[in-house]
C-alpha cells in the first residue's frame, strides 16, 4: 500500500510540476500545467500569510470531507473561524497571488471579479486526503443591490476598470485589497450552503491593486540558495527580453564581392528620404514607445527590384512600415555589378524609431494624474475641466506632505511607472550600444537564433554572462560575443539599484 502511494505522489510530480497537494483545485491544477510554474517560482512568489492561510482552510476542508456527522462539522467550521480569525485580524490582503476565474459585468457596465487562490502543494500528504473540489476564490459581489453596503464593484472609468478590459480568465495576477468581516467564517462569505462555504469558500473582497503576472517570462535562477528572503527571491525572476537583429543599417544576402560603393548609394539614399519624410503618426506621438521597421527587397541582375517584405519590432503601426517600404522603393537601381556571384541580390534596411522619452513621460503623467484624481475624488463623477486645476494643486501638495493618504493602488502604480519606464529607458541603450558593435561581414542564416542571460552590476558590469541557448553556428555565436565584449554599459539608474543584478535576457538573430 505504501509503495502505491510513493508511485501516486511521483506521477503527480511529473504531471504538474509541483509537490503531490494537500488540498488542490482541478481547475487550479490545470492553470499550473498550461503555464509550468515551478514550486520554487510559486513558493518565492506566494506570501507566508497567504500560504498559511490556504494550508489552513486544506486541512479544515479536509477534515469536513471526511466526515458526514453534521455536529462534527459544526465544530469544525467553529475551529475554521478561529484560525481565520488569528491570521487575518488586519482584514487587509498584501499582494496575494491568483488566477482570474471570472470576470463579468452588470447591467451599468460595473466589473465583478472573482481570483482563485494559489498554494504550494505540501510534499507530505501520508495523513491527508485530496479534496478535488476544493478552491478559494476572493472577489466583489457580483451585483449591485448586494454590493450597496460593501461597494466592491468597480465602475467604468477607473483605472482598475481600464487594467480589467486586456485581461483573460485563467490570467495569473498579483493583488491587494480589503476583506470584511462575517457572521459565521469570520470573513464575509458568499457561499449559499455549509459545504461549499467549507470545500470552495469565496470571500468578499475590495480590490485596491493588481498587476498581471507572465509564468512563462519568469524563471528561478538555481545558482541562488533557498536561504534568501521572499523580497530577495522575487528580484531573481524578472528576465526582461530583448529581440536584437546582428546588424546596424543594413545586411546581404552575400558578402562576398565588392558591394561597398553600390550598397552605400543605395543605402546614403533611402536614408535620405527616410529622415526627411518620417511617419506622421510617429511625429505626432501617437507611438512614442517607437521600434524598428526592417525592409527586405529582392534585387535582380538588372537592378530591378522584384519584391519587397516588411516587417517590424516594438510599437509600430502600419504607416510607419509603409514609411520604411516607401523611402526603399523610391530609389532607382542600376543593375548589379558584373562579378557579382548570384542571379538576386536580397537587401534588408532597418529603420530605427527612437522612443521619444517626452511623450511618453506626458502619457504616463496624465495616467497618474488621471489615477491620482479618482482615488482622490472616488472615481471619475463629479470631476469636471474646471475643477481638475484646483484639484491636482491640492493632490501635488497632499503627496509631498502626507504620502500615506494616497491609496495603495495609487502608489502601486506610480512606483511600477517610474520603474518601468526607467527599465525600458535603460533597455533601449543596452539595445544601441549592442546594436553599434555588430559588424556583420558575412551572411547568417535567417533561422538561427542565439540567447544570452546577462546580470548586470549596479556600475554597468556584466558580472555573469551565460548562453541559454547555444546557436547552431559557431561563427555566428563567435561574431556575436565579439561584439559583445565590446559593448560597454552605463551605470544602472537609481530606481534599478535595489534589483542588482540586473538580469536580462538577449535574443539575437541574423
């Protein structure tokens, strides 16, 4: 009997990932097999509390499981109410983690939420039983009359009502908010009956925060030891990616004849027509995180060109690739030289749209200040043009003297701003200075791919390089870490310091 359950418990760690469960959610389960979380990832992200709080409500769910004598459950339930009672006397939830289960509307367009709770499965279940309906979920009421003492729904216009309208069910999330107390659970609870409130509670709660999170993007690094405190384990997962192409202006399908003279007309040329006839969109700041537009044209012996492809990295709209396509087709070729080897010469320009860092720091400020003015006033109603001057003068002076009476939201998203915006600030030089090194003298097949984690000091020193992936060309992989080596990076900007290392990962292709 012993060995089947040892055989059991190892084929749930090959299917899941994770540790054999106490108590585990079908549907949570399968969330946890589309996106593969390690239990190291779920144990570094998870809060003690909340952790705590889930193994607790396992084992009482466990307990009224087994048992169908209705006083025993009682008691049990009382025994619940207790444990919820010591671990969250606070009545405040800190950056929890979960996975939208369900995301509706009422008739005004107000959004009612519901987050299942994630656990890191204990390893030893020799004493328990798998409850396979047991979830916990924390969310809004989902209507308005029942909400009208609670006022957990979130109205259309705020910023959390906006942050909802790009997220999916089964998106895994990061939030914090407000609980209230209850009757019977201690919580305010939801549930029509005893056994539902006890295998698959669903506590009320007022959102204040939340941020998506992307398993697939997050890695634990096994250099690192388990003595590290959450705060410090959670700094080791942020891969930010960078797609580099291997060449600065331009690249040929072959090197190998004397293309300098016939290649810088052409290229002298389009870049001409390129800086005097930028994209309107682009100059109008409807883009201002900016990206790279790349060209592909298909020249004949003849110097007539027989096919033109467009393609593009960032934030790039499609008049701005038909910008690039147009300041490359405008020039007239002469036919290629005689020695040249092959019946088509194919061309790729790259066109760079610089993020303009003004535009962005304006967009980025009427969101705080649109943020800002509804935390303050409880959402859009009665803000009016008038009144928005006045209003903003006293939000400036009540965040430099009393920061603490701007909401948690609001602070949230100020600091994940300023960070966010100096990380991709930070990412756009490690992109150009990278860029300004790659000398491409021959060609590299278009299907070959090389990446490399970087963790970069405070002082702009790579202190740990490594490749991920190994390319399946050694000259490619050779020419890459060439220019590599070369690059030498500025220090890490104030907002970044407390992340060192700061690790990045680079995805270089031909």
């Amino acid at each position: 009997m012993k060995s089947n359950k040892n055989f059991i418990g190892t084929c749930l760690v090959l299917c899941f990932c994770v540790s054999a469960p106490l108590v585990w959610s079908e549907q949570l389960k399968e969330s946890v097999s589309d996106t593969n979380p390690s239990p190291e990832i779920l144990d570094a992200m998870i809060p003690e509390n909340q952790q705590k709080i889930m193994t607790g409500l396992a084992k009482f769910a466990s307990q009224y499981k087994r048992t169908s004598n209705a006083v025993q459950q009682y008691l049990i339930r009382q025994k619940r109410q207790q444990f919820l009672a010591e671990h969250l006397e606070g009545l405040v939830l800190t950056e929890w983690i979960g996975r939208i289960k369900r995301l509706r509307t009422t008739e005004k367009g107000k959004a009612s939420l519901r987050i299942e709770l994630a656990t890191v499965p204990p390893q030893d279940t020799s004493d328990n039983q798998t409850v396979q309906e047991f979830s916990v979920t924390m969310g809004t009421w989902n209507n308005s009359s029942t909400d009208a003492d609670y006022n957990t729904l979130i109205f259309p216009e705020t910023p959390l009502h906006n942050w909802l309208a790009n997220i999916n069910n089964g998106e895994w999330v990061v939030f914090s908010g407000n609980i209230f107390l209850g009757d019977e659970d201690f919580l305010k609870e939801s549930s029509p009956t005893e056994a539902e409130s006890m295998l698959s509670p669903q506590f009320i709660l007022k959102f204040e925060f939340m941020d998506k999170i992307d398993f697939k993007n997050l890695e634990v690094s096994k250099s690192q030891g388990s003595g590290f405190s959450k705060s410090k384990k959670l700094s080791i997962f942020v891969r930010s990616e960078l797609t580099i192409r291997y060449y600065q202006d331009y690249r040929l399908s072959n090197y190998d004849w004397d293309y300098q003279k016939y290649i810088d007309r052409w290229h002298q040329l389009v870049d001409y027509h390129w800086h005097n006839h930028p994209p309107s969109d682009y100059l109008a700041g409807s883009s201002p995180e900016g990206g790279e537009v790349f060209v592909l044209a298909t020249v004949g012996k003849d110097g007539l060109v027989s096919n033109y492809r467009v393609s593009s990295l960032g934030q790039i709209s499609d008049n701005m690739r038909e910008a690039g396509l147009e300041a490359t087709r405008t020039v007239a070729l002469p036919p290629l030289p005689e020695e040249f080897p092959d019946e088509v010469l194919k061309v790729e320009f790259r066109f760079d749209l610089l993020p303009i860092r003004h535009l962005i720091k304006s967009k980025e400020d009427q969101v705080t200040t649109d943020l800002l003015i509804q935390e303050k006033t409880g959402g859009p109603r009665g803000v009016t043009k008038k009144g928005i001057v006045k209003k903003l003068k006293k939000l400036m002076k009540i965040i430099e003297s009393d920061n603490e009476s701007v909401s948690k939201m609001a602070n949230k998203h100020l600091k994940k701003q300023l960070l966010e915006q100096v990380r991709v600030s930070f990412n756009e030089k490690l992109r150009q200075e990278l860029t300004s090194h790659f000398q491409p003298h021959q060609r590299f097949d278009p299907s070959l791919e090389l990446r490399i984690e970087l963790s970069i000091n405070n002082s702009g020193k790579i202190v740990e390089q490594k490749l991920s992936r190994p390319g399946k060309s050694v000259k490619f992989q050779l020419a890459v870490l060439n220019g590599l080596n070369q690059a030498r990076f500025s220090s890490l900007p104030k907002p970044m310091r407390s992340e060192e290392p700061y690790r990045v990962r680079l995805r270089v292709i031909p």
